[in-house]
C-alpha cells in the first residue's frame, strides 16, 4: 500500500509522463447477437464501424467500452465482455493511439437510440451482408472474430 507522498508523486510522474508521450487509449465493442454484429455510422467520421471512444480518466477500458455502447447505441452491455485484443492505432492524425477491443454478447436494449449530433445512423446487420462503407478496421475484426483470421496488430482505419 503506497503512502500519501507516494501516490502523489506516482500521480505527478504518470501525469507529466502522459503529457511528454501524449498516448491514448480508446475502447471499442462489437455486440454481438448470433451472426450479427450492431454497427454505427457517425455524422463526422466516414464509415460503419463499432461504437466507442476515449477511456475517462478514472475509467477502466472495459468501463469505458461499455458506457460508449450504450451512449451510442442504446444497447447496454451486461456482465463482463471478452477482451478480444489491443490494437495500434497508427491513423493520420497520431500514431500515439491503442483500441481495446471487446466483444459483447450478453446485452439489453437501455433506450431507443434515435440518432443524434454525434450519431446518424444505428444497425444489426448479419457479418455476410455488411454495408456498404464498413470502415477496414470493422471488417478485419469481424473476420478476425467470427471466421478466425489472422490477429492483426494494427487497428487499420
């Protein structure tokens, strides 16, 4: 058990550490039901792709994944998911970034997700019938999950 003064200057090196490497970590979740996976498409990003986003400070990745989903989609994940992988996000704008990814097969419809600034469109679509403009990382995890392909190390928008 660390004492005061010890997790404060834990709390001081993590922090000014995290500024200098300025690393993030984001959580993604495919829910699953069967063959179909629940698939989002925001209204600034192009692409199908899984709910998620940035882990809170305070907030375990699980957790994080988890509040997004339901934020995003309406659907509550319930019990504990599957970690299935952590990615490098190596995308245009920072190669700084990782993705837990999580799958989801024990869930409960929260509310009706209508749509919103952030969200335009919410789906369940079977893993042979996807639509049109899955981003590259959705369809590579979705084969990786249900037709055992190669782990890829990289996210791969």
């Amino acid at each position: 058990m660390m004492n005061r003064f010890q997790r404060v200057r834990a709390r001081v090196f993590l922090t000014l550490k995290g500024l200098w490497q300025r690393m993030t970590v984001g959580a993604r979740v495919m829910v699953v039901d069967g063959d179909k996976v629940l698939l989002i498409r925001h209204n600034h990003i192009p692409g199908w792709q899984f709910p998620g986003g940035g882990v809170g400070p305070g907030e375990t990745v699980e957790e994080a994944g988890a509040r997004e989903t339901e934020e995003e989609t309406g659907y509550r994940p319930v019990g504990p998911m599957q970690l299935f992988g952590i990615y490098h996000n190596s995308s245009v704008v920072t190669n700084r970034d990782h993705v837990a990814f999580f799958i989801c097969t024990k869930f409960e419809k929260a509310f009706e997700h209508k749509g919103n600034f952030e969200i335009a469109e919410i789906g369940w679509f079977d893993r042979r019938s996807l639509p049109s403009g899955v981003t590259p990382a959705t369809s590579q995890r979705i084969d990786e999950y249900f037709d055992k392909a190669e782990k890829r190390a990289i996210w791969g928008y």
